[in-house]
C-alpha cells in the first residue's frame, strides 16, 4: 500500500515580483479552467496540488507577528516525498522555473540543475499539523485503474440482459469471468489493501480520554471564566462581507464537481489558547490516522484531503481542504455533521463566533460561523486535481468493487456488489 | 415558538391560492421613484395579508434589488445588509454554474429577467377566481401605478389543473407547514421553524437568519421595529432597524415544460424488437424517475403499479422502507428534493434534522394549455410550463443548495454520473461525463443512459417579498 503524504513549501515571494507571480499563475489557472492545462498530469504521485499567494491581505486579523508575500505551494502525493520532489522539478520544470524565479534565493537561470531546485523547495518545506486523507493508500494510478475497471463493469452490466433469473451470484460470476478475459485488467487480480480503523489504538484513546475528563472539565471551565466570557460577540454576517472578495473567490468555485478551500486564520496569542489548539490538532492526528479511514472526516463523507498546518512560530494556522460540492454544502456539512470539532479547533483563533464550554455557540452560530468561515478564506491562485469527475465516495465504492470482485460471495453480498454501480 | 404576525406577511407565503383559477404576475419597472412611493402607499392596506379573509382577489407584491434601489432605497451600506444573492440577483456567471442555466436555457436565451430583458424592478402577482377579474383588478391598479411604474412583461399563470404538472404527475404533496402559522401540523418532518421561511424568527439552527437592516437612517424610521437578533449601532448603542422583518425572499423561474419530448424519450426506452413501445412500462419508468405515480402515489408504498384516483400520501419514510432504493430509485425527484430519513448515511434522526434545513414552500401555477400528459396523450398544443416558485429565508441554503446539491450534481449520494432526471440534466452534456438515471433492481441495476433535458429555463428573478409595514416604509424613503 502507497501511503499518500502532504507536502507544503512556504517561500518568500520577492518584493517587486509579486505582481507577475500573480500574472504568471492566473495564465496556468486560466488554463486549467478551459481545460487545456497539460503539465500537472505529467507528475504521476501528484493528487492535489494548489498555489496560493499568501500576503497581508490574505489575513482578516491582525497577524500576531509581522507577515511578508509568500508563496505556498502545496500538494498531496503518493509514496515518499524526495521521489514526489524529483518528479516535480524534472516533470514540470517549466512551471517550477517560472513560478520560483518570483521567489527569494530561487538559483539563476543559469545554474539551475534537478538538485539545487529540490534542494530549494526542500529548504522551504514545512510540516503540517495534521493531514486527513478521504481514500488511504490509493494512488493517483490505482484511483485512475479502478475507475476504469467500474466503467467496464458497468458498461458490461448495462449491455447484458440476464433477465429475471439470473442470480446475483450468477452475475458476479459473468463479470470476473468477463475481467480476466480482458488484459488490461490483469491487475485487479490482486485484491488492494485498504488501510482499517486501528481499534487498539482507538481504544487506548478512548480510555486516555476517560482518564482525562477531570483534566478536561477543569480546562473548560478553566476556559470559559477566563477565557470564553471575555471574548466578543461576533456579530459580522454573510451579507456584510466584502463583495471584492467575495467575488474573487467565487470566481474559481464551481468550476468542477470538486472545489478547494484555503483559509488562514490567527491564533489567539494566549498560551493556553495556543496549548489547547496543539491538543485539538493532537486529537485530530490520532483520529485522521486511526480512526478515520473510510473515507468520512468527523462523518463529512465529501472531504479528499484535508490538513492544518501552522505557521509563523505556530502563530498563525492554514487550513486546506478538497472537497465534493460546493462550499455552502461543504460548510453546512461541517457544521451539522462536526460542528463541535471545528468550534474546538478553531475556538483558539481570534473573532471566532464566542463560544460556551468549546460545546455550544461557535460553529453552531450558523449565520456568523459562515462569515468568519467566508472571511478567512484565501483565494488559491492555482488548484490541479487529477479525477476532477470522481467524488470521494465513488473513489472508496470503486476500491470495493475491486475487491469485492475477487471474492466468492454469497447471494446477499453479491446483491450489495452490484448495487455499487 | 414564536407565533407568526400574520397581518404582516404577505398571504402567499402560507396560501398557495389554489382556489384562484387565475393570476397573472406583471412584472413592472420603476419609471419615477416618487410616483412609485405614492403607488406603494396607496396599495399597501390593498396587499393580502396572511391574516385576511380570502376574497374573489388577491394582491401580493415583490421587488428585486435594483427595484429597491430605483425607489430610492439606494444608500449602499443599507442595500449591502440584503442577502448577498437577492443583491446579486439570477443572473451571474457563478450563479449560472450553480442552477445550470446552459444552453437554451442560458440567461442570455431568457424571456424576462436575462440580461437581454429589460429590467425588472417589481412584481405585481394579481390573483383571482377568473381572468376577467383578475384583468378589471389589474385595470385598476394600473390607473394607480402609472406613470410611476411601466409594465416590462406579463406572465400568465392558473393552478395546476387537478393539481397535476404537465407532464403528468401530481404535484404539491409535500410541503412544509412554518412552525408558528396557525397551520395544523402536517407532521413526518414537515413542520419546520419559520426562520426557514420568514425573516426576523429563529431557524432550525436556533438563530435568526441573515436580515437586511437599515445601517444608515433612511425614510420614516418610526413605524419600522428593532432587529430581533440584537444588531446594535454602537456608536449611539441603538439597535438596528428591521426591513427584513416578517418579509421572505421569493424565488421565480419559468420552466418551459417539453411534454412531448419527455415522453417520446421514455418510451424509446420501453421499444420492442418491433419498434412498438410500451406504455405501461413507460409510465412505470417515468415514475421511477418522479419517485411517484401520476397519482401522486409514492413508489415507496406502491412499487408496482398506479393505485389511481388522487394520492397525497405523503407518511412515508426511506431508510425504514426502502433503504436500497429498489422502489424509488437513490436518483429520482422527489427522493432527492427531500431525502427525508435518509441524508447522506447519517442516523435517520440527524437526516431528518438535516432536511429540514434545506426546505422550500413552493409556490407553483402552470401555463399553457390545460394539459395533463400521459404515455398515450402528451403533445399539448402550444408552449407550456410550470411557473416555478419558492419562498426561503436564505436562498442560498435552501433553493440554490437544493438546486446545485440535490438536483443538479450527479454525485448525488453515492450517484456517478445521475443528475436530477426531470430538472437536474444539461441540455449539452460537459466534454466527457455522462448523465444517467439509475433504477436500482434486485440483481443488476438497469440504466437509462444519455438523458436529455426538457425542461426549459425562460426566465427568472430574486424577490425580496417585504411586511405590509415595510411596504409603506419603502414608500418613505
């Protein structure tokens, strides 16, 4: 099994350059959106990938230290990243030149060679806080085989009339027999790992969370008399934010069946505000590793890859996310399927919707949850997706339509096989 | 709960007016902002309210956001406090994305509304037990708005006949009753908090919803009531006065129904080596897609064939009854226009929760010729339709969430490649994907492949649908 990784590089963008980096990544983002973009595919562990610039303005919040224009290029990768880093500057070198010739400390056109490039990026890589990903271990090569092999199957099952007697078991039968006739399928007669939920683990984190309830009742209440009653009244709505900026995100949503989001926010400057965030993020590691590993997010089924990640002197955290949908679904998932698991995370960041106990208000104050959402967020300049077409649950259906393929089952679980089409 | 204040909300919210066999909305635009004033004035006590007792005509009344600003409504801040898609209205390039609008039924294609239409500022819906009546009223209303306001464009409409749209089916059956409205209760999930549907009242996320409040002080202040949910001007620590109080946003698309077409196309799929289709097998397979028979009936408790006669049965549920889809198909209608029990895999009590955020009280007449197609008859003479309505406190949560989430993405539920098949197909596929309808079997699903869409946009608008007391405020302003 692959396993699939972040990677995020942060660089600072030259001072007068920040203009024609723009310029540069809105000729690739254009690109992209008429589809005749040709490059990205070029790199074969690359899932996502995104730019973003990310300066002053990106921040609705005075940032708590001082911020320059930097870049961020992120993407989500297969197998380890000094491979996935080779492949990029060897694959998309044009892109990697002419993005980072805006950058500081880039090497000259002249003396540009594969290892001081990725020496570059590595220099500027950092680490994320956390990293959810929708489908472990599928590759961006096993999500495009398994893809193909459903629309066979599907293809087959539409054409075959069996009629009203055959069996389900029968059917079952006619498709493998149909897929090991055809070559091109030959791999799938290996059945894909699929990464389960480590329940010793989750159980150790259940009972190290029982343990700990009087450590966290005493920090809620902790929180809220010191804390949470002095915070202000978040009273900014939807209407009242600032079409400019609105507009410029929407103008890059919608575009696909799947859409990104981008957001920095900052850290209240306490520390105890900044220790319960690396707990939240703590919390989230241990759940995104073990726990939620079937393709749901704190029950959010559309999520692809998600990760936080701080920055700054951990002052200030980005989060990233791809998704299925649009955002007013995305955001409403969120609040109604994990509210109080947002209201934890992004309590510890400043003019969040006040909170009671980190349980009630933040994220479930609807109207201004969506603001402070709508508000944070950063326009991505650029955002590549290899299977734009297929929605997470579809990725995961197409894993069990491999491997259910190779089993003998009985009736009832073939009748499941082919409800999966 | 909070009670409703019914003698301010505009009737047509909580009556559907079915008993008016005639209407017809003019849509109006604003010549002279001061005679339009005097216009509102002089109808404001006309308006049907939804406390009034129903008469042999009815009068309610909407505007778009340029029509506020025409009246003088126009300081920015103030237009800036209304909902970012009511401001923004029908017609944008994103928004084009969100609903579908393609094609034929590209803005620039549209009737009324588009930007090749002359704009829209104010919608007159007159209703009335016949056309005469519902004429004569709008003769005198007309003597009153003129020279103030001028007519752009009139469209007729009358109640579904024997509630049925035209291509067959009974329509109207679920639909959600506000909390609050003196309704009896319709009861399986259907009562829902009248912040869903009215602005100034709690929703079903317990707060009240996105409200358009006057920042800076315009017009005749006094008769207006203070923002419920505690916006303050803090500089002179005064709450916020309320416009969006007791007033809803109404959403209007006229729908061009190609009834000959939808039938032909299903019963191509029902053909015998023969060429001869079927029509029984026909109308099973539009039923499929409707989620119900023409009767009304849902698959769900019939899934074999039409009980007849006219059936509202709507006590149904999915995950209980049907959580294969086998009887109503994952990809028809009605089961994702409302998934009731069964929202996304979440627990049937959280579905439900979750439903009840995403509802709308629609409000749909048709037009055209009187016409109930079927398998056997569906050539109506003429153009026909289904004028397309909605009230929802939040269009974006609701309409255009049901709209782009349910209806027109075809990742609906675990869905490939299945949009909407009545309202949900594009009219030119995107290069590369594919737009089925799934009918889940005991065995192997059937398909039916390479939908075509034939339902036709002919023109829409975003209404801001204000209290009787704001109509007169806006006639001070």
């Amino acid at each position: 099994m692959i396993k699939q990784h972040p990677l995020i590089v942060l660089s600072p963008v030259k001072k007068d350059k920040a203009e024609e980096l723009d310029k540069r990544l809105r000729v690739i983002r254009e690109s992209l959106q008429q589809g005749t973009e040709t490059e990205f595919k070029k790199v074969p562990t690359l899932h996502y990938g995104r730019f973003v610039i990310l300066d002053r303005e990106s921040f609705r919040d005075e940032p708590t230290v001082p911020v320059s224009t930097r870049l961020i290029f992120s993407t989500n990768h297969d197998g380890d990243k000094d491979n996935h880093l080779t492949e990029v500057v060897t694959n998309i070198t044009n892109y990697i030149d002419d993005i980072y010739e805006c950058c500081e400390g880039y090497p000259g056109p002249g003396s540009r060679t594969t290892e001081n490039r990725k020496s570059y990026l590595e220099k500027y890589s950092i680490k994320s806080s956390a990293f959810y990903n929708g489908a472990p271990g599928r590759s961006v090569q096993q999500i495009h085989q398994e893809a193909a092999l459903r629309d066979h199957i599907w293809n087959y099952i539409k054409d075959n009339k069996w009629g009203e007697k055959a069996s389900a078991v029968d059917i079952h039968r006619n498709i493998r027999k149909e897929i090991d006739s055809n070559p091109e399928f030959e791999w799938s007669k290996q059945m894909a790992e699929v990464q389960g939920i480590k329940w010793f683990n989750f159980i150790a984190y259940g009972l190290l969370l029982i343990a700990a309830i009087p450590l966290i009742i005493a920090g809620a209440i902790y929180l809220f008399l010191f804390h949470e009653i002095w915070n202000k009244k978040q009273t900014l709505t939807l209407s009242q934010l600032d079409d400019k900026k609105v507009n410029k995100l929407k103008e890059v949503e919608d575009l696909f069946p799947q859409n990104q989001f981008t957001q920095v926010a900052v850290l209240k400057p306490t520390f105890i505000r900044r220790l319960n965030f690396q707990i939240w993020m703590m919390r989230t590691r241990v759940l995104a590793n073990n726990v939620f590993v079937h393709g749901k997010l704190l029950n959010i089924p559309t999520i692809h890859f998600a990760r936080w990640v701080l920055i700054d002197k951990n002052r200030h955290v980005l989060f990233f996310s791809n998704f299925d949908g649009n955002w007013q679904q995305y955001l409403g998932d969120f609040i109604d399927q994990s509210g109080w698991g947002l209201t934890g995370i992004f309590s510890n960041t400043v003019n969040f919707p006040k909170t009671r106990f980190m349980i009630t208000g933040g994220a479930y104050d609807e109207e201004h949850f969506l603001a402070w959402s709508r508000s944070t967020q950063v326009p991505t300049q650029v955002w590549y997706c290899p299977y734009p077409q297929l929605s997470i649950k579809n990725i995961n259906n197409n894993t069990k339509i491999r491997n259910e393929l190779r089993k003998d089952l009985n009736e009832e679980q073939a009748k499941i096989f082919l409800k999966r089409f | 709960m909070t009670p409703l204040e019914l003698s301010e909300i505009q009737a047509y919210l909580l009556n559907d007016y079915k008993e008016m066999g005639s209407s017809k909305y003019y849509l109006l635009q604003v010549r002279d902002a001061t005679a339009a004033k005097k216009f509102l004035t002089n109808i404001a006590d006309t308006i049907t309210h939804a406390n009034a007792t129903t008469g042999e005509t009815a009068l309610n009344l909407g505007l778009t956001s340029n029509g506020l600003t025409a009246l003088g409504y126009s300081n920015e801040e103030n237009m800036h406090s209304f909902s970012r898609e009511f401001r923004e209205g029908m017609v944008t390039p994103h928004r084009q994305r969100l609903l579908g609008d393609f094609d034929s039924s590209d803005p620039s294609n549209w009737q009324w509304g588009g930007p090749n239409n002359e704009q829209v500022d104010v919608i007159l819906m007159v209703f009335g037990k016949n056309e005469s009546i519902v004429e004569n009223y709008f003769e005198s209303l007309k003597q009153k708005f003129e020279p103030g306001l001028s007519m752009v464009h009139i469209i007729d409409g009358k109640p579904l006949p024997n509630e049925r749209e035209h291509f067959g089916f009974r329509d109207g059956i679920s639909q959600p009753v506000i909390k609050g409205s003196n309704v009896s209760p319709a009861g399986n999930n259907n009562d829902i908090d009248a912040g869903e549907f009215v602005l100034g009242y709690k929703n079903e996320y317990g707060v009240y919803p996105d409200a358009p409040l006057v920042k800076v002080a315009q017009g005749n202040l006094e008769i207006l009531s203070d923002n419920p949910g505690g916006y303050k001007n803090e500089l002179v620590d005064k709450p916020f006065k309320d416009i969006g109080l007791n007033g809803t946003y109404f959403v209007l698309r006229q729908l061009e129904q190609n009834v000959n077409g939808y039938w032909s196309f299903i019963k191509k799929q029902t053909v015998d080596e023969n060429g001869k289709p079927n029509n029984e097998e026909a109308t099973k397979i539009a039923a499929k897609m409707m989620g119900r028979w023409p009767s009304g009936a849902p698959l769900v408790t019939h899934p074999d064939r039409d009980p007849g006669g006219d059936n509202d049965d709507n006590s149904f549920s999915y995950k209980k009854q049907d959580k294969g889809g086998e009887k109503c198909p994952f990809g028809s209608h009605i089961r994702r226009m409302n998934p009731r029990d069964q929202f996304e895999e979440s627990p049937a009590w959280v579905s439900l929760k979750l439903t009840r955020r995403h509802r709308i009280i629609r409000r749909v007449r048709s037009y055209g010729e009187d016409f109930i197609g079927s398998a056997e008859n569906h050539a109506p003479n003429g153009e026909v339709g289904l004028l397309f309505g909605c009230f929802n406190a939040n269009i974006s949560k609701q309409f255009e969430f049901i709209q782009y989430t349910w209806a027109n993405s075809p990742k609906f539920k675990r869905l490939y490649d299945d949009p909407d098949p009545i309202i949900g197909v594009r009219e030119c596929p995107v290069t590369g994907t594919k737009q089925n309808f799934t009918i889940p079997q005991k065995t192997a699903n059937r398909v039916i492949p390479n939908l075509q869409s034939f339902v036709t946009v002919k023109g829409g608008a975003y209404f801001f649908f204000p209290s009787v007391t704001v109509i007169k405020f806006l006639a001070t302003v």
